[in-house]
C-alpha cells in the first residue's frame, strides 16, 4: 500500500467521527485528538473536524446523508485532500464515500497502517507491516476496479473486471501465505536468540504509544534509543543488557499500544510482542499529564490481557510529572500541599493496580534512583524465585 505523502506537499486534511449510543462526546473529542495526532505523524495537516450524533455509523456512507453534503461542500471549498475517518470503515462504505467526495479516504485502521509502513526499520517489522496491509487491502480490491465500472460491455471488456479482482485476490492470498511463512522463520529465529541470553531475568517497557518508554530506556540503560514527540516512534523491539546492584538483567522496549489498533497489526505484530509475552516483569509506563491516563491504562491493561500477560509483577511507572505537576498544580500550593496530593495520589494507584507505583519524569530525571531501587528489589526478588540455590545473581 502507497504511503500517504509522497510529494513534498504537506496533505490538507479533515477529520470525521461519531457520537453514538457507545460513544460520548467527550471520547469522541479525545478520539479526535489522537486522529489528529496521527495525522499530523503521517506527515498531512488537519483543517477543520466534523461530527455527527447517530445511533449507529450509517451503513451506507458513515455518516449521514446531508452531513455527507456538508462535507463535500467544505472540502471543494478549501482545496481538501484527504479525508480521515476515525473508525475502521467497510469496503462499501468506502466506495461510496469516496463516489460522493471524489478525493482520498482514510479510515484510522488505514492512517496507523501507513505510519507503520513509514516507521518500520527491521525486516521483521516491514514484513509484518506488509503482511497486515495486505490482509487489510484483500477485502478492498473491489475499490481498485472501480474505473471499470463506467464501462457497459463491448468487446474484450465483458467481466474483466471481475476477472481483474479475482486474479489480484489469488496473488494477495498467496502474498499473505508467503509472509506469514517468512514471519515465522523470524519468529523462530528470534525464539533462538532469546534461549540464547541465558538465564538472565527480562524486563519489558510496555505502555500506551508517545508515553516516554523509548526516553526511559535511554536514562535506564545510558544507551540512545529512537525516541520522538510523534505516536509510534519506535516499531522494533530493542533489548539492553542492564546491571543495576551487580545484579544483571535484560532490558527491552517495544512497540506502543494505541485505541483501536487495527486487528491486523496486532496479529502481525505477535512475533514482536513476544518479548512481553515471555518477560518475567513488566514497566508500564503512563504519562499522567495526558488528559485520558487512565483510559490508556485500560487500553494496554486489556491489550496485556489479549496477550496473556496481564498478571506479570508489574511497576506502574507514572512519567511526565514534570509535565503533570506544571499544568496541575497552583504556583501557591506549598510543598508539603505538593507531597500530601502525590502521595495520596500514589496510595490510591497502588490500591487500584495492585502493583508497584513510582511517579518520575524520564526527560528531567526526577526520582529515577527510586525506580531503579524498586526495579532492582523486584529483579532480585525474581532470581531468588527462579533459582533459589543460586547465589551468583544476588
């Protein structure tokens, strides 16, 4: 699938979403934020925003017949080039939005798919990138054939359009097949290398995407790791021997969750994730100064569980307090007000995930020394559960 800039123009772009029955406002609005965040990654610009209060997306075209209108009216109007929906839309719905608006359409499955492609440096991760736009394009390829649809018959013409589909679903059908057979070969390949590392106890960053886990790997390993104010800055999983107290372990980032991650990708993406699946502990990092923390906590708390690696010894690692304490906090507030609201705020978290809590900020390296302090405790704690006769680890 073509990427979506590839001029050096910068696309103009709208953004369309639903209120309905399942959705309020206030998600939508958040929802909108990361759509707009993504396709500022993408490398297109948003314009304007529309939405529409249905009780369902309309079955026909998403939105609402004159909503639709509207739509068309702003974008000849403004020199639109890009349309993006924030929901994963049908191959219908697609066709005849894009009948109606005669330009591009991106749905959000599609946006995230396209910053992947762009991001993916790794064989495995182009490979697995590949694989999930193919699976995403198959049921598509109607859309491709759509010129053929103003011709009436006439001689060589007959059905060749059916035939056009037909042949390009067998050669995506048989493309998926041989991608999921070079991603296994890799997956097995990478199941060597992690037997290889020995006995050492592995710690996976995991986190909502943009959280700071690539900047925290950084500060905790002393190592430059890829990191960037853009969703998805990191695809490939980079793991870091660590020794913190003389006690050796591996350390590895991997790739940010987001909201309605395609189910492709997270298919695809299940060789990378193995590193969480496999990991004896967990850094869930959050950035506490994002409005919508805690519904990122149970994006990646229910993605863990999709992944079963929801009941791992975890530290919940709250980042950005630098960030958190700005926007929060009245410049008269005293320090010990500051401390009291912390560590209220501390208990609290620590009774609803039952695991560790630490609140830092990776960029300033605030309270880094108490992470690494608990990250050792737990690390120990792991080896003298593992190998109890040994002694070389602790």
């Amino acid at each position: 699938m073509a990427e979506l800039v590839q001029t050096n123009k910068t696309e103009r772009a709208v953004l369309i979403g639903l209120v309905t029955k399942d959705q309020t406002l206030d998600q939508l609005n958040e929802y909108l934020a990361e759509l707009e965040f993504l396709t500022t990654t993408a490398g297109a610009e948003t314009i304007e925003t529309f939405y529409q209060r249905l009780p369902h997306p309309d079955h026909r075209t998403y939105v609402g017949k004159g909503k639709l209108q509207e739509i068309n009216k702003y974008v000849q109007e403004n020199a639109i080039d890009l349309v993006v929906i924030d929901d994963e839309i049908s191959p219908s719905q697609l066709r005849n939005i894009e009948a109606e608006l005669k330009i591009k359409i991106v749905d959000r499955s599609m946006l995230i798919l396209d910053i992947f492609a762009t991001r993916a440096q790794t064989v495995q991760a182009k490979t697995q990138v590949e694989l999930a736009q193919t699976q995403y394009m198959l049921p598509r390829l109607k859309g491709l054939w759509s010129h053929l649809d103003r011709i009436k018959g006439g001689i060589g013409m007959r059905g060749s359009g059916e035939k056009e589909i037909e042949t390009d679903r067998r050669v995506a059908q048989q493309k998926i097949a041989l991608l999921k057979e070079k991603l296994l070969k890799i997956g097995l390949q990478n199941e060597t290398q992690r037997k290889n590392r020995g006995e050492l106890i592995r710690v996976a960053l995991v986190g909502y995407t943009n959280v700071g886990k690539s900047t925290l790997m950084n500060v905790l390993s002393k190592s430059e790791v890829f990191a960037e104010n853009k969703l998805f800055a990191t695809l490939d999983t980079t793991v870091r021997k660590m020794v913190l107290d003389r006690t050796p372990f591996l350390l590895s980032d991997t790739v940010g969750f987001i909201r309605k991650l395609p189910h492709h990708l997270i298919e695809s993406f299940k060789s990378t994730l193995d590193e969480v699946r496999e990991s004896d502990i967990l850094l869930h990092v959050v950035d506490i100064a994002h409005p919508a923390f805690e519904d990122q906590i149970h994006v990646v708390t229910e993605t863990l569980k999709e992944l079963e690696a929801a009941e791992k010894p975890t530290i919940l690692i709250f980042n950005k307090m630098d960030l958190y304490e700005e926007r929060t906090f009245d410049k008269y507030l005293t320090n010990e007000i500051k401390t009291d609201i912390l560590n209220e705020l501390k208990n609290t978290w620590m009774q609803k995930s039952n695991a560790h809590c630490v609140f830092i900020s990776a960029t300033e390296k605030n309270n880094i020394e108490e992470l690494r302090t608990m990250l050792t405790d737990l690390v120990k704690e792991q080896y003298q559960i593992r190998y109890p006769y040994k002694t070389e680890f602790f």
